[in-house]
C-alpha cells in the first residue's frame, strides 16, 4: 500500500452530445434561480439602454418547451443577455486559469504543498508535494508531481518512516474550447519511485484521463469533471495489481480578481477489490496577490469508503502557487475537433 497523498484537482467521448447532456443537466439547476442574478458586473444598467434595443428584445419571441427554456437560461433570451452571458464566460475563464484551477486551461505552474491526512486505523500522514505543469505548445501540457511523505502507524507492530513516494506524470492537450464547454483529453503514468515498499505501490501505472469545464456564468462559478484510470502494467511481481478509477467534480466559484473557492467531490471505484467505493468532500479558499503568485487552504473529509485505500478519515492542506501562461513552443501539436455552434434564439 502507498501513501502517496497528492489530491487531484479532476474518460469520457467527446462528440456534439457532450455540449447538450451537459447544458440539459446543469441547466435544469440553474432554470430553478432567479432570472435577475447579475454576472460580476457586466449587466448593462436599465437606463443606458437605447430605445432600438428596448424594442429588438420586445420583438424577441421566447423560446417554446423545456429545451427552450434551458436554452434560454444558458445562453440568454435575448441578444444583449447572450453577449453579456459570453463575456462572463471567457471571463470565468480566464480568472481559473490565473488561478490554476481549471484542468483544461493551457497554463503552467510551480506549486509547493503540505498536506495532513488521518486515516481509519490510527494512520497519519504528513506530505510535502512539488508539482510543475509545463505548458509545451498553446493546447499540450505535461504536469509532474513529486511527493515526499511522513508516516505514522501508531498500532501495535506499527511503523514511523518517511521518504519520496511514486511519481506521477500526467500529459494531455485541449482538443475544445468555446466559451461554453472546454475539452481535455490525457493520460497519467504513475512509476514506484518510493523509497520504501510502505511509501510505494511497487507498481507502473498507465490510463486514460480527460476533463470538461463549463463557465456557469449566472452562478459566477466554473463547473469542471475530472475522469482518471489508474490500471498497473508492471513492477514488482509480490505487489498487488492496481486498477482504480478515480472521479473529480467541482464547482469553482470566482468570487472577484483574488478571491475564489472550490467545492469538490472525489469519488473512487476499485476493479480489482469488489468495485469497493470511496467518496471524499473537500472544500478550498484560494487567494491570488498579483499575475502569478496565488495561495489556498483546504479541508476535507471521508464520507464512504473510508476504510479503504483510497478513503480519508480528514485531511487539510496548504499550498502555494505560481503561475504563467506563455507556453514554451507556439506551435500547436494537437487539432481541435469542430463542434456545433450554440443555437441562436
């Protein structure tokens, strides 16, 4: 068993039914608020409006049935609500990427992080974790995660021990992006760089990953789904096969230019032990000083599957990051594929 204690912060087909399962489920939520909740400052006042536009959205003929309706409320009723609704899209956008929380952005980052983690059974663990994402070209990026673990089993015939647990490289390109839904698609490869067997799995890993972000504009917040399979394809022999896949969903909410929060579901399912589950919460406040310094603090807990692997009992965790976003090649390595445009109303 390892304790490599790095928490993801998010496979999936993309294709034109993406953009309408997603809008369809999210937006069934959001036809439940208020029509009148403005985006951060960009709603026009009242008064500024001409008489022209006053009588273009009087002549707007709403939209008939629910899928006019979730339509409406995603992308606006009327021509000025669809371009205001825009704007605060890319602007969500933009601010997760300085931020360094949205998993489908093209940016690069150096981060620092201590985590304290309590397991079920008397296990702790205290991790420090050097992470780099390096974006290579405008749409490819490679990230590696270095942890360096404490641990501490204080049972009878426990253990206190500490070292380098495994290396994880993750790589992948944006395959998508509109202002509606940006698309990810990647792998992860894990190597059993620990240095001791109870700080490593012993064990290579390869598997697919992919994530989807989607602006939520009338909610300020940045709806994001990170999809991972870890499945072992060697290493020590006497070490147990791994094969888990490991779900990520998040709502990121841009409160200003400095201040934002995440609230993020962790969900596990291990194949090779009777599809065993284990779902961990955990909530982030993060803060940015300037174009590239950022920090931020979580807590979380274990709500099931907590005696597994995989599961926490709580867990905090205090980090520090610095961001850019040039990418160190300009050109592209990977062809967006076309989707349809939204419809106009």
């Amino acid at each position: 068993m390892a304790f490599d204690l790095r928490r993801d912060r998010a496979p999936f087909q993309p294709g034109t039914s993406i953009l309408e399962a997603v809008s369809i489920a999210l937006l069934m939520v959001l036809s439940l608020l208020p029509t009148d909740v403005p985006a951060a400052d960009t709603a026009p006042a009242a008064e500024t409006q001409t008489q022209s536009e006053q009588g273009a959205e009087s002549a707007e003929q709403p939209p008939e049935g629910l899928r006019g309706r979730i339509e409406s409320r995603f992308y606006g009723a009327t021509p000025e609500e669809q371009a205001r609704l825009e704007e605060e899209r890319k602007r969500l956008s933009a601010a997760a990427a300085v931020f360094g929380t949205d998993p489908t952005a093209i940016n690069g980052y150096y981060q620092l992080e201590y985590g304290h983690n309590t397991f079920l059974h008397n296990l702790r663990t205290d991790s420090a974790t050097a992470e780099a994402r390096l974006p290579i070209t405008p749409n490819f990026v490679m990230r590696v995660t270095i942890p360096y673990v404490w641990a501490d089993l204080n049972q009878p015939r426990g253990f206190t021990t500490n070292g380098a647990s495994d290396l994880l490289v993750r790589f992948g390109g944006r395959v998508y992006a509109s202002p509606e839904l940006a698309v990810f698609v990647g792998g992860d490869a894990t190597f059993p760089t620990g240095s001791n067997d109870r700080l490593s799995t012993g064990k290579y890993t390869l598997g697919p990953g992919g994530a989807v972000a989607v602006p939520l504009p009338r909610l300020r917040s940045l709806f994001f789904s990170f999809v991972q399979d870890y499945n072992s394809v060697g290493g020590d022999p006497s070490r147990a096969n791994l094969h888990f896949m490991r779900v990520t969903s998040a709502f990121n909410t841009i409160w200003s230019e400095r201040w934002w929060t995440t609230a993020s579901m962790e969900w596990d399912m291990n194949w090779n032990n009777n599809r065993k589950t284990t779902m961990n919460l955990l909530g982030e406040v993060g803060h940015r000083f300037d174009q590239h310094w950022n920090v931020f603090a979580s807590y979380g807990a274990g709500v099931a599957g907590r005696d597994t692997f995989l599961g926490l009992d709580w867990t905090v965790q205090l980090g520090v990051r610095w961001v850019f976003m040039t990418p160190f090649f300009q050109e592209r390595v990977l062809e967006q594929f076309p989707m349809p445009a939204p419809p106009s109303h």
